[in-house]
C-alpha cells in the first residue's frame, strides 16, 4: 500500500514508525497459525481443567508436529485427510479420551 506524508513530516527525525515496521514483515503462512492456535485451545483446556497424564502431542501426527517447530512465514506441509487407518485409529482413542477428560 502507498502511504501518503505531509510535507512537514518528511524532515522529522527518529525511530521507524511502527506503520513502516509492519509493513516489511514477511507475510505468515495462515493455515500454519491456525494449526498452532488448536495446539495453543488444547493446552488451554489441559491447563485450566488441570488434567493429568495428558499428552497434547500425541493428539498430532509426525507432519503436524514438525510444523509446530517451523517458523510462521514458512510454507509447511501440514497434515491432511489421508492417513494410516492405525494411526487414526490411535489418534480417534486419545482424542476421546481427552475430550471426556475435558467434559
């Protein structure tokens, strides 16, 4: 976007405005931060209903826990539909029992 300055402004001196700073952040990755923020609600839940013996981890898969460890600007691969039938049968089984450890 064009940002248009007065005159006057042109000859002020001091630190970069934050307009400017913002401006020359690289763009995220939008589907990665949606994907930390389901980590961030879970971590929540586990944290404010003080459940124990709770593994968040566990409720992803390889892809989607390399992903929390990527930078936000980064293009990752995150997990998909398709999966190993074992894997989602696992994933099926801690879900539910997190999330009657959560009701």
């Amino acid at each position: 976007p064009a940002l248009d300055t007065e005159d006057a402004w042109l000859s002020v001196e001091g630190p970069v405005s934050i307009v400017e700073l913002a401006l020359e952040q690289k763009r995220i990755h939008y589907p990665l931060v949606e994907h930390q923020f389901v980590l961030c609600t879970v971590l929540y839940a586990v944290m404010r209903l003080s459940l124990k013996g709770v593994k968040p981890l566990s409720l992803f898969d390889s892809k989607g826990k390399n992903a929390f460890f990527k930078d936000l600007t980064s293009i990752q691969l995150l997990p998909s539909g398709d999966m190993d039938p074992n894997v989602l049968s696992v994933r099926q089984q801690v879900g539910r029992s997190f999330v009657l450890k959560v009701l």
